[in-house]
C-alpha cells in the first residue's frame, strides 16, 4: 500500500492533461475487460436510460471508466498539492451563493460525480468544512486519509459510525456540511422514492440534518473540463426541508437527476443504486 500512495505522489507532478491521457488509456483498456462493475455499469443505465440504443449506452460507460481512472489518478492532487495549485484545478462557479449564507448553517449537497473528493477540499479553502467519511479497515490507510482530507487545517471529518448529532452541533459551529446523500445504504432511515423514473432507496438524513440544525441547502457538483474542474456551487433550495420527508427526498432525487444529465459520463455508475427493492420487486441485479 505504501508503495501505491508512492506512485500516486509521483503522478501528483504530472500536468492535468497528462493525467487525462493516461486515464484515458488505461480506462478504455478497463472498460473492455468483462468485470462485475461493467455489468452493474451497463445494467443501470439500462434501467436509467431505456430511450437509448445498446450502442449509446456502451459508449457512455466507456467514457464514465475513462472518467473514473482519471479521478482515481489525479488523487495526488488531492493528497499533496499546493493550495496553489489547488486554486488552478478547481475553479469556483456560484461561491456568492455560499457567501451569501455567512452567519447561518449551510449544507453542501455534493452527488458521487468524479472529482468530488477534489471539490470537498478546494471548498474547504473558502469556508470551514465538516464531512461523513467511512471508515477502513486497514488502520495505516485509514489514519492516512484522515490526515490528507485535513492536511489544510480547514475542515473536520467525523466517521459514519460516530452519529449526526457531532455533525449537527458542527454546523451550529459555523461548519458547512459537505454531504453525499445519494447512494443506496439500504431501508433503514430510507424512503422509496423515483431516481430516473426508478424508485430507489433515498435516506432521508438531508432533510432530517437541515431541519435539526436550521440550515440552508445549496446543491452542487464537480464538472471536469480540459484543463481542471469547476465546482458549481447552485443557489439554496427554496422552501426546502418541509415538513414531508419522502417529498424533500423526491425532491432532492430529483435535483440531483437534472445535474446528472448535464454531464451523464461523470457520475458513478458503478454502485448498486437500485439494489433495494420495495417488497415483491425482483432484484435488478440478480445477472451482475
């Protein structure tokens, strides 16, 4: 393992575009290799996208492995450069959205899009972050990313295992919440309501968070370009939460949906979203 975190330093010298041209090729040798994740790949945006021809469908997955390995290469960027450099390969779209919240709790609703690791830290240089992290098994990586997601001294991070309650008084603090809400951790504290016309288990832990700690909503995403990403930062949800949880989920689904389909091939394709069912409803992955 140590030496991976050695090659992953060696590759944070490269220039972005040197990193893109390697993720690509070693992407598109990935996606023609027969694995489970190209299958749970292939299999939900067979059910995300019906509209499209087979054809269509390949090629969008080819291009989300390609954006993956470019994600998992440029972790160097992430772990060792320079708040400097940081700047140049994140650039900020919408930051008077979250300045204009200066004073009250603010959540960063942040989906699996690549790049988000990226954007969670280039934030963190602008207000004070605190974030959900799952833990590893093994204890030298596990202590390695904690201390490379809080090398700045400008954020926290507290543990799936610890609760929300520490999150919650964080907020209170004056932390902005940097959260991704849009995986599927099972039916406990989860609604069933529609991702692309799908119902999917959706916890309800964003609306419940907001309304606890009295804090705004503000939804973006990472959007990688050509020579780095911008984060968007979008204005705060309006009206959001209520006082229905399943309708701010489906709400929340549904913002979510629209960002996806602005840049289908940077989000994560590859997790089971839809592997709870309501009752009676076969396993959509029963093939994967």
């Amino acid at each position: 393992m140590r030496l991976l975190v050695g090659l992953v330093w060696l590759l944070s010298w490269l220039p972005f575009r040197v990193i893109a041209l390697l993720g690509w090729l070693v992407g598109n040798l990935i996606a023609s290799l027969p694995s489970s994740r190209r299958r749970i790949g292939a299999r939900n945006l067979e059910l995300c996208l019906p509209g499209w021809s087979s054809a269509e469908r390949r090629g969008l997955l080819r291009r989300h492995f390609v954006a993956v390995v470019q994600m998992l290469l440029e972790y160097g960027y992430c772990w060792f450069a320079s708040p400097e450099r940081l700047r140049r390969l994140m650039r900020i779209e919408g930051l008077e959205h979250l300045k204009a919240l200066d004073g009250r709790p603010v959540v960063l609703m942040m989906p699996h899009f690549t790049g988000l690791d990226l954007a969670g830290l280039r934030v963190s240089m602008e207000v004070p972050v605190v974030s959900i992290y799952s833990r590893q098994k093994d204890a030298w990586l596990d202590e390695f990313f904690r201390a490379r997601r809080l090398r700045l001294g400008t954020g926290i991070i507290f543990s799936r295992q610890q609760g929300t309650r520490a999150v919650i008084r964080a907020l209170r603090d004056g932390y902005r919440l940097y959260y991704l809400p849009d995986q599927d951790f099972g039916q406990r504290d989860s609604v069933f309501v529609p991702f692309f016309g799908i119902n999917a288990a959706t916890i309800t832990g964003l609306s419940r968070m907001a309304t606890a700690a009295h804090a705004a909503v503000l939804p973006c995403y990472p959007r990688r370009e050509r020579d780095g990403y911008t984060l968007v930062i979008e204005p705060a949800l309006a009206d959001f939460p209520s006082a229905d949880a399943m309708a701010d989920a489906a709400r929340m689904n549904a913002v979510i949906e629209a960002q996806v389909r602005r840049q289908l091939h940077q989000y994560f394709w590859l997790h089971k979203r839809f592997k709870s069912r309501p009752p009676g409803e076969a396993d959509f992955y029963a093939r994967c």
